[in-house]
C-alpha cells in the first residue's frame, strides 16, 4: 500500500468504522451467545434457541437497555448451507421475532403486527437462496448476510410465578428447523467452521477493528449501495477474506488508520448527542438505506431496538433545567402526563429507567424497574393525567409512591416504550412530557 494518499485512507478508515462499528457490536454478543461455550450467556450455538421468561433484572448484562415488559428469546442461525425455518405457535399476547442481519439492519419480523397471532412457519433465506419454497412455508425472509440473530420478545402479563410459567410454555414452542429437517429431505453438504476472532474489547476501538470487521465481511456480500466504500476499504486490505494484518502496514498508513478511528468515533458520538428517539435509526434495509451513521446510533443507543412501527422508543437528553445527563444525587423529577398525552398503543407502553454510563437496570427496594399502563396500582389524578415521580429515595406519600420510578444516587436515563404506536407517535404529532425537577 505504498503510495496511498493519506487523506484518502484516513477518510476511509473513518468512513469503514461507522460502517462496521454495528457489525462489531453485533459479534460482540454472538461470540458470547453463539461462539464461545464458556461464556454463562452461551445460548448453545447456532439454530437454538435460549428463552428467558423472567423479567430483565440488574444483574443482566447481555445487553444494554434491556427491558423487562417483553422476556427475550435469542437465536442465531448459520444460512451458508441451507435456509432454516422458524415455527410459532397460536397465541393472543404481543410477541414479535426480529431477524437482523451482520449489521443489525432487519431482514423481518415475525410477530403480532406484522404476521399476526396464528400459527405459522416461516423460512429465514441467506444470500443467493433461489430454491423452491415448501409447502407449509407461511412466509419468507431473504437476508443480505449469512449469518443472521434475533432477540425475540414476548409479552409477560403478570410479574407471578404462574405468569412465567405461562411465558415459558409459549416461547418453548418457539422452534428452529433447517429446511431440510422441515421438509423431510436429505441435507445439504456441510460448511466449514470457520475460525471465529477471539473477542477483546479493544477490538472495537483499535486499529484491530479492521482485522474483525474483515472476516465478518467474508460473510456479508458486497450490496450495490456499498459497493464503493467495499472497494475503497478493499483498497486498504480490509476485502472480507479474513486475512487483515495491521503488522502488515507501512507506519504512515497504520497512523492515518487509526487516526480516521477516532475520527469516525468523534463523528458516532457527535450524532449520538442530538438523538432522542429511535426514528431513522431502527429499521430494515429499505428504510435505513445506506445510512451507516444512524445504524451506529442504534447500535449504541440501544442495540437490537426495535424500528419505530414495532416500538416507539423516546427518552430525554436534559431534564428541564437543562442538566445533562439527569442526575438525582441533589434533585427528585417529575413527568406528567395529560389525559390527552397519556400514549394510546394498539398493545402497550412503558417507561424503564436505567443508570450511566452502564445503560443498565437500577437495583432498587421494591424490585420496579419500568412503570407503564400495565403497572397495577398506578394512581391518575382527577382528569385522567398521570404523574411519575423518578427519584432516588421512596415518595412519603402514597399516592406519590404508588407511581415511583425508582432512580440511582447519580446520572440516569429514562427510555418510553410504545408497542404498536399509534399514528401520532409515528409522525411526531406527540410528544413527550418534560422531565422536570421537582421543588
């Protein structure tokens, strides 16, 4: 790579991280979930699946912001052989399996919106499948990426044994099928294990990005609106054979690669600052297009987080004094609600709170992490509004406690939920209360 002009590596370099870092983040979990046996969130390799019926809790820590409205049910499929099928069983709660690809970007979804509350089978097809659909098939789902994951959620209705109990029973009728285990026929020749990085978390930061980001580009055809930005990272050795070496380059080069990292890093957290919903940065091919930065911006506001028409996701970057972010060490908040701005959902809606940096659940006295219109107990005042009270220590007033969300003693974030919103969530016609400081 003698001769390359700096400027252009140091651009691509910064280009190539924003357009990997969602591919880094994704293998971050499947290399725990599907890679590494050792790892506790081992889901058992590929083509399995591994539920969770209780509720999302502090010591939880696959991912950030997790919720606990919807338990999780996780899977990760290998479609270099064959196609596989995934079976759902008849059911009358909201449930929705997500497929996305290397990129976290959608392939589809499978769930109460989008292919209703009836049994069905669906086929789940990678790259270049052109084979006969079976019959029995309901539907199908093409993937640009070889490998693809979901985190499938499943509406928990009640917080008692018997509730899990009745979750779990539905999500073991989840299955996973290759499709000639569906179809009775005899399997096709077996693909070769490849041989997995070892995640570091350095990985995502280095200049050793590049040497993960092209292996996992071996499993990821070039798609024709980035085929220019393959060809310029091609240009710098990343071309998806896995092959990347950084001991490899010339020093100058190696110095204007890591230099775009940071630049592509600074650009991802200068666009993370002004993001306060998940409009533009969940959805599927279609919708995000070539948009890398707002992939980066899902990837790191909340990984897996689903595209506004599933579930509207808000929250607040300052509280009403303008601190940034909200911090309840010297200060207790509000949010209220009208009648009229009180989230009308086709399912439901909810409000979790999580502290920072870690973007993970709050240990608290009375085990609450999310409070939303299936909270039993909430008390509304005279008009139909409702008031939260998020705060660090417990509410004197009963009224007041009854609609506490508890807070950590320091900085916070509060993410609204709406599952099936409604038009004017969607257009921006609603929006959401202030947070206020209270006193």
């Amino acid at each position: 790579m003698s001769g390359m002009d700096l400027n252009t590596v140091r651009a691509t370099a910064a280009e190539g991280w924003i357009y990997g870092h969602p591919m880094l983040e994704n293998y971050r979990t499947m290399y725990a979930q599907a890679v590494d046996p050792d790892d506790s969130r081992y889901v058992g390799g590929f083509g399995t699946f591994r539920h969770y019926p209780q509720p999302s809790r502090p010591e939880n820590t696959d991912i950030v912001t997790p919720n606990n409205d919807t338990p999780y049910s996780w899977c990760w499929l290998d479609l270099r052989a064959e196609p596989w099928v995934v079976s759902v069983p008849a059911m009358d709660r909201y449930y929705v399996l997500p497929f996305h690809d290397l990129d976290t970007t959608y392939v589809g979804f499978v769930g109460a919106r989008t292919t209703g509350q009836d049994a069905g089978n669906h086929l789940i097809a990678g790259p270049g499948w052109a084979g006969d659909v079976p019959d029995g098939v309901t539907g199908v789902l093409r993937a640009d990426t070889h490998l693809v994951g979901c985190l499938g959620r499943t509406t928990l209705t009640g917080l008692t044994d018997a509730d899990v109990e009745e979750l779990r029973t539905i999500q073991e009728q989840y299955t996973l099928r290759p499709l000639s285990s569906f179809t009775g026929t005899g399997p096709p020749a077996p693909v070769a294990d490849p041989v997995w990085p070892v995640w570091r978390e350095e990985s995502g930061q280095d200049i050793e990005f590049f040497t993960v980001l092209d292996f996992l580009l071996g499993f990821f055809p070039v798609l024709p609106g980035s085929k220019e930005l393959r060809e310029r990272l091609t240009a710098l050795g990343v071309d998806g054979n896995g092959t990347f070496d950084p001991t490899a380059l010339e020093p100058e080069v190696r110095s204007a690669m890591e230099e775009g990292i940071s630049a592509g890093r600074e650009r991802l957290e200068a666009a993370k600052a002004g993001a306060t919903t998940s409009a533009g940065i969940f959805g599927t091919r279609a919708e995000l297009g070539e948009d890398y930065l707002a992939r980066g911006i899902g990837a790191d506001k909340g990984l897996y987080g689903l595209p506004p028409a599933e579930a509207w996701y808000g929250g607040w970057v300052v509280d009403s004094e303008g601190n940034r972010p909200p911090n309840t060490s010297d200060r207790d908040y509000t949010v209220h609600f009208t009648a009229d701005q009180l989230p009308r959902p086709r399912f439901f809606w909810s409000a979790t709170l999580y502290r920072l940096p870690e973007r993970l659940l709050v240990d608290n006295p009375i085990d609450r992490y999310s409070i939303g219109d299936r909270t039993p107990g909430l008390v509304h005042d005279q008009d139909g509004g409702l008031t939260l009270y998020v705060q660090h220590t417990r509410p004197t007033d009963p009224r007041q406690a009854a609609n506490w969300l508890p807070a950590p003693d320091g900085p916070f974030s509060v993410i609204i939920r709406v599952y099936g919103p409604e038009a004017a969530v969607l257009d921006g016609t609603w929006q959401l209360p202030t947070l206020t400081v209270a006193g």
